[in-house]
C-alpha cells in the first residue's frame, strides 16, 4: 500500500499544481493564485518527504 502512494505522489503533484494555480488565479485574483501556489508547493513537498523511501 506504501509502495502506491510513494509512486503516486510525485504524480499527483505534478498534475495538480499547473491545474489548481491558473484556475485560482483567473476566479480570484493573483494574490489567491499565489496564496494557492504556495500552500500546494508546501503540502507538496511536506508529502514528498514523508513518503520517500531511503535506499538500503
């Protein structure tokens, strides 16, 4: 189980970020387009390094 969310993440990432942000930005403004970028970027990141696996 482990295994499909550490491949899914950096999936997920990718996909949401340049769809989220734009979309933030043309319905509320540049100021919540960068607001979203960044807290996406953060939990983005936070995901990445509690689910990357060190090798042995």
């Amino acid at each position: 189980m482990l295994k499909k969310i550490v491949a899914f993440t950096p999936l997920f990432g990718a996909l949401t970020f340049p769809i989220i942000v734009p979309i933030t930005i043309s319905k509320f403004g540049v100021n919540y387009g960068i607001l979203s970028a960044l807290l996406i970027s953060s939990l983005w990141f936070i995901a990445m390094l509690r689910t990357s696996e060190m090798p042995h």
